[in-house]
C-alpha cells in the first residue's frame, strides 16, 4: 500500500509528521476501519526515512487508540475510528466549462440510446447490438489467449496511430470482396469504433459555422459530435430511395449518409440518387462520409454494393465497425479515407489517444485471416434471415395494415409506421407495461417529428420471442 504523506525535513519532528499523516487519513476516510497498514518497513522506505521515525509513530497512534495491532498480522485501522466519507461532500468549485462542454452536457440524454430500463422487458426488441449468442467465444478468447502467450513482446508497446498493418489488409481484403470498397490498406486507420471515426472525421473537415449536411431522420449521435464542433446542421429528406438529392444544400461542406441501409428509417439509396449525390459532391467540392455500419446485412437479391465503390473523384470517407457482428465491447471500427486525408486523420486519431489496443487489433486480424470472421458472418446470416421472417409474418399476422413496415430489405431492425395518429411515447410506455420493449424515432429528428414510428431490432431475439412480442404489441397499436 501507498501512502502519501507529505514530510518536511524543516518541519516538526519526523514521527510526528508521519503520525499526523496516517491520522488524517484515517480520520478522512481514506484508511478505513480494518484497513492493514503498511509496515514500518515498507511505510520507511517509501517516505525514505528511518525505520525508527515510523514505529515512533505507529507507537503513537496505537496509544491513542487510532490503530491496533495483530501480532503476526500487522497494524490495521480500529474499528470505527474512520469517517465513511460520502462522494461529492467536499465543495465544489464552480467550473467554466468550454463551449464543447456545454453542448455534450446539453447532449446528455443521447448517451446510451437506447435508454437503458430500470428493468429488461421479456421481449426486448432493441437495436444497435449484435448476437452475442451466435458468437464464438471459445475460438476468441483461445486466439487472445495465445496471441498473449506467444505473440512478441513489442505488442504490448505504444502502437502505431494507423493501427495494425495485419488487421487493415484484412479488412481491406474483405471490403474488396464483400462491399466493393476501393482501398488498399494505406488508406484504413484503425480507430474505437465508429462513434470515434465521426468524432475524428468531424474535427478534422468541420470548422465552426460549417454547413453540414445530415439525412433527416438520422442517428443522433452525429447529431451530438456535429453541434459539439460548432457547425450548421441542414437535414435532408429521407423517403422510400434513402436521402432526396433534390433537397440537398448548396453550402454545405461535408454529408454524412447511410447509403445501404439508411439509419433509422432503412431505406437503401437507389442508383439513380447515389450517382445525384456524387454529381452534387463534385459540383460543390463537399466531402461525403459513408457510415456502412450494417453493410452485411442484406436479404433480397444481390447486396447493394458501397456508395465508396463508386466514388472516382477521391470524395468519399468511408466508415465501419465490428460492433455489430463481433461484440459491442469490441471497440474496434475503422475509416478509409482518400489518400490526400490519411495524414490529418492519423494525426487527430494520435493527438485523440494515440492508438487502440494493439493486442485486440492482432487478435481480430488473426481471427479475419483464418477464415473464422466469415463463417460468423455466415451464421449471423442465417439466424437473421429466418428472424426476420418470423418478424414480417408476426407483423402481417397480428398488425395487418394497421402500420407500415420499412427497412426490412437490410440490417436487423425495421421501422413501423402506424397508420393511426398515436402517441409515440405513450406506446412505448404502453408496451413496456406488457414486457415488449420497442423504441421510439423522435430523438432521431433534427426538429419536430413528422411522424410517429417505432424502431424495432430483431437480432437478439428467438424467433418464438419475436412472434409472441409482436402479439402482446398488437393489443396497443
């Protein structure tokens, strides 16, 4: 144990200092009733004194009843002889808080969406998280194991800002064959997922007073990271084909999108409107950030290949993360970014926390290279493909065209829309009350609502789950 006592050697006496030190930690709570001391050899060392100063001392505080000892065992704390000292009693000076300071505090609410429940409802249809049951974690922790074991000793340095040179030809490999992505792995930096990716995107291409495009409905945490940088938020429309390139601004520098599977609304932009939003990018020298945070994911036809793919003009930032088919704890995603942008990135992602983890890092190029990330994928397939059949059968079922459903051509949640005026945040409450846990759209708005609708995720759920949970639902809408 250490303890930070202050010693002068112009003060008083040196036992008396050390005495006086130890009271005062024990009399503020920071020695606990029962606590063991240091021992006088130890406690000598740290303080570079001699060992007689601190049994003068510990002699002292026994006298007084402060401490007690235990031949053989040492010197503890007595008991009740400590004050449980409460967190926030001491004074609290009033802080200034920057202007990022304030708009994170006013975003507090978004942390954590979906809000967590006071209690798990039975069918909880949440969204955001992947299907930790399908995922192997036996063949994980034996690589991580090994990788430790084994794996050179540098890995346990400082690391490289860009990240792993293994992992980022894994996932440029892997991008190249699943999403049409063109890169090489000069271009990917490895960052804490793809929350981080925006954070770094933003404040390496957004100055304050910025004009930033953003699809209206949208994940608020763009909306957070983008009024935290000082910039004018512009929604764009979103219907059946995605974003409404008709509507986009003429002044914005920058447009965050999610092309193939539109967050929340899951509408997928079609052709015609990907190559409008290509054409206005050029036309207007803006940059386009792709989120594909759900990418492989998709159940009619051929998937829709990567808005980057298309992309020859080097206007594109492309973002991806392995939250949603590892685990959410794996704080591992990544940019891809045209080679003009790479230096800057890396540069923001060293000054942000130098690098993220490298032993993870190689653990998950391992685990991309031996073919083990693509049976997963295979697997998550299956089990999501017949979930969401169960939950368009239940919905047809049960809800009828008593709401409309989108975005069940890709990912793993749809959107119900229904047809009668309602009370969004009434149903949910409703809801939770049966134990069907759905979610709201109305913090996904860059301002009023314009409808009710109800976000519902499926990769967590059997399908018996899912079609009793729509049931119960089916009593309230």
């Amino acid at each position: 144990m250490q303890l930070a006592i202050p010693i002068s050697r112009k003060g008083d006496p040196l036992f008396r200092q050390v005495y006086s030190g130890v009271r005062q930690a024990i009399l503020s709570g920071a020695l606990r009733s029962g606590e063991r001391l240091p021992s006088t050899r130890d406690l000598a060392e740290q303080l570079g004194l001699s060992r007689t100063v601190v049994l003068l001392a510990y002699d002292h505080l026994l006298a007084e009843g402060f401490v007690t000892g235990q031949a053989g065992a040492g010197t503890f704390v007595s008991a009740g002889m400590s004050r449980n000292v409460a967190p926030g009693t001491r004074g609290l000076a009033r802080m200034q808080l920057s202007r990022f300071g304030k708009v994170v505090s006013e975003s507090i609410a978004m942390v954590n969406t979906p809000l967590p429940r006071p209690k798990a409802p039975r069918y909880n249809f949440i969204y955001g998280r992947s299907d930790l049951t399908t995922f192997p974690f036996a063949v994980w922790r034996r690589l991580l194991a090994r990788q430790a074991r084994e794996g050179s000793t540098k890995q346990f340095d400082y690391g490289s800002a860009l990240g792993n040179a293994e992992l980022r030809a894994a996932i440029c490999a892997h991008l190249r064959r699943s999403r049409a992505v063109v890169c090489e792995p000069e271009e990917v930096i490895i960052v804490n997922g793809s929350q981080q990716a925006l954070d770094l995107v933003i404040r390496v291409l957004v100055d304050p007073g910025d004009t930033v495009a953003l699809e209206d409905p949208h994940y608020d945490g763009i909306r957070g990271a983008l009024r935290a940088a000082g910039a004018r938020l512009r929604g764009v429309p979103v219907d059946r084909e995605g974003l409404d390139p008709a509507r986009l601004p003429d002044d914005a520098r920058l447009i965050l999108v999610t092309p193939s599977h539109q967050f929340p609304t899951g509408a997928i932009l079609s052709l015609e409107r990907r190559l409008a939003l290509l054409d206005w990018a050029r036309r207007e020298n803006a940059v386009i950030v792709e989120d594909d945070y759900d990418g492989e994911f998709h159940y009619a036809g051929r998937p829709v290949e990567s808005l980057q793919g298309l992309d020859r003009e080097g206007r594109i930032v492309y973002i991806g993360t392995f939250s949603r088919t590892v685990f959410p704890s794996m704080r591992i995603g990544y940019v891809i970014a045209p080679t003009s942008l790479v230096p800057a990135l890396t540069s923001a992602k060293w000054v942000s926390d130098l690098h993220s983890a490298s032993l993870e890092q190689q653990t998950l190029a391992n685990f991309i290279a031996g073919g083990m990330y693509e049976r997963h994928l295979r697997r998550l397939r299956k089990k999501n493909t017949a979930r969401r059949s169960a939950l368009l059968e239940s919905v047809a079922n049960y809800l009828g065209d008593r709401v409309e459903v989108t975005g069940d051509g890709a990912g793993a949640q749809v959107v119900l829309w229904p047809r009668k005026k309602v009370v969004e945040q009434e149903v949910v409450e409703a809801a939770a009350l049966r134990g069907v846990g759905i979610y709201g759209m109305a913090h996904c708005w860059l301002g009023r609502p314009a409808r009710p609708a109800f976000i519902l995720g499926y990769a967590c759920l059997s399908e018996q789950e899912i079609r009793e949970g729509i049931r119960f639902l089916a009593s309230i809408l």
